[in-house]
C-alpha cells in the first residue's frame, strides 16, 4: 500500500469511475486500475463492486474510505508542517528588549509578526542593556532590542539596525518651577535633585558615561542622588516629588493621564536615545530570518 494508491482509491469512489479518476491524474484507466487492483490485493478485499455501472464501493470499501481519507489528511498536514518549518513558518523567536521599550510602538510590531505567522511562538524579556548583550552572546536570546551601553556593535560576530532615535524628556512633577515650561535645556536643569536612569545593572555602561558627559559639556556636575534601570520607580518617585529625571519619550508617549506628571522635550540634536535591534550574523533560527524579513525597519536594503 501506498500513498499514490490512496489517492486513486479516493478519487475512484468519489467520481464513481475509473475512467474519471484516471483523468484527473493524467493517467490511463489501466494504469489506475492496476494500482487499485494492488491495494485490494494488499487488504485481501475488494473495495469496488466492478459490476454495477456506475462502479459502486462493496461494504468494505465504504468502510476504507473514510481510513483512507484521513491518512491522507494526515500526511498532508505532515508535509505542509515539514514546509512550514524549512521555511521558518514554526518555531520559536526568543525576543530580549530593554525596560521601558515595551511602552513603546514595539507590541504593535510584534502583533502583526504574530498574526502573519501564528505558529511561530514569540517569547519576551525584559532586561537590563547588559544583560541583555550578555545574552544574545550566550544564545540566550535570538535577537535583542536595546542602547548599546556595552559596545556590542564592535563586535565582529553582531549584526544590527538602528532602529529608533527616541528624543529625551524631562519627567518633572506637575507644581515643579519648571513644569510650564514647553522644552528645556539640560544647562537648565543645574541644581535640580536628578533621577537617574541607568539602562545598565553596574550604573557604569558606556550609556552612563555618555550622558554623565553630557552634563559636563552643559557646565555642571548633575546632583544624583538616585540610580535605577527600573523606569517604573522613578516615575513614582518623580511623582512624589522626590526629585527629577530624564527619560526616553518611548516611555512616556503612551502615558495618559499621569498622575502628578509633566514631561517636557530636551532641546539638542544629541538629546536622544538610539535604539538597536541586534542579533548573531551565525545565527540559523530560521523563524529569526522571517522576523528580519518582516519587521519594520530590519528589512535588507
């Protein structure tokens, strides 16, 4: 028994006619009757009652049918699947990205991949830059949305794409002095207790160096009297006015009605967080090179 005998049986019971089948698989009726003949000699049964016109099935054959109906099914299903999966329609996308960005356009982007491709199983984290890069080098993560506060672009074995340059904010609280005001400049912010948000664990990345140059290059040392990569609780913070801070409008774009909060724009061409998307240039996730060929902004130019 085989699959091509299967396949004719079916045809033959359905069209009643040998002849009919033979057609709709360019064949002659010999050559689908032979095969039929071998399948009925394979069961020790006849499936066809050859001497009513048109052909009928004999009870056996009736009771085949629906059998031979459904392991056809089946390996079609099986082969579709083996398809899906050489081409990265199945499999599984592990995705790392850095706290705040969820409060971005990100899930949107993530939605339309998971509704184009369903069988492909998206999993997230949220992490700090570091560990983020750490990760992606250990396969820890297929690909990684983040600040590059650890240089991973210089390494030889990472591609990337540029993904977003997000302008900086000032969180203030709403009776702050500055709290009317429509944009500021960091030179403005001199004396004012700051919030810091490392996107790092150490507080020490190569993110943190930049913006604490920042602050020199706009005349002062920055009063930082708190640290976190925990965008949440220095919102909180802020709200209770403990202090102030700057913020990547990522985070605050989807915020609505912010309790206690104001955020104004940083005026400067270098206000602003760069967002990457970075993965291994080894990497053989086929489901990886769908999410490539898909999302927005990682298409190959």
């Amino acid at each position: 028994m085989n699959t091509n005998q299967l396949r004719y049986f079916v045809t033959a019971a359905e069209c009643r006619s040998f002849t009919k089948a033979a057609d709709q698989f360019y064949i002659t009726q010999t050559a689908i009757t032979q095969q039929i003949h071998s399948l009925e000699d394979s069961l020790g049964v006849p499936l066809f009652d050859r001497s009513s016109r048109p052909i009928s099935l004999t009870p056996a054959g009736s009771a085949f049918l629906s059998d031979a109906r459904s392991i056809l099914g089946r390996i079609d299903q099986a082969v579709n699947r083996i398809q899906e999966v050489s081409t990265g329609m199945v499999g599984t996308l592990r995705i790392g990205y850095t706290k705040g960005f969820e409060r971005s356009n990100f899930s949107n982007s993530l939605r339309f991949f998971h509704n184009k491709y369903p069988n492909i199983l998206v999993s997230c984290y949220r992490r700090n830059t570091d560990l983020l890069a750490a990760g992606l080098l250990k396969d820890e993560y297929d690909i990684i949305f983040t600040w590059d506060s650890t240089e991973l672009v210089k390494n030889e074995s990472i591609e990337y794409r540029l993904i977003e340059r997000s302008p900086l904010m000032v969180a203030v609280y709403s009776n702050h002095p500055l709290s009317r005001r429509e944009s500021l400049q960091r030179s403005e912010l001199h004396g004012e207790r700051l919030l810091f948000m490392t996107p790092s664990s150490t507080g020490d990345s190569v993110s943190d160096l930049r913006f604490y140059e920042m602050y020199e290059q706009a005349g002062y040392h920055p009063d930082i009297f708190f640290r976190s990569n925990d965008v949440e609780s220095i919102l909180m913070m802020v709200s209770i006015e403990e202090g102030i801070s700057i913020i990547p409008s990522y985070v605050t774009h989807k915020l609505t009605n912010a309790e206690n909060l104001v955020f104004i724009p940083l005026i400067g061409e270098e206000e602003v967080v760069e967002i990457i998307a970075a993965w291994k240039r080894s990497s053989g996730n086929l489901a990886l090179q769908q999410f490539l060929g898909h999302y927005p902004l990682l298409k190959s130019e």
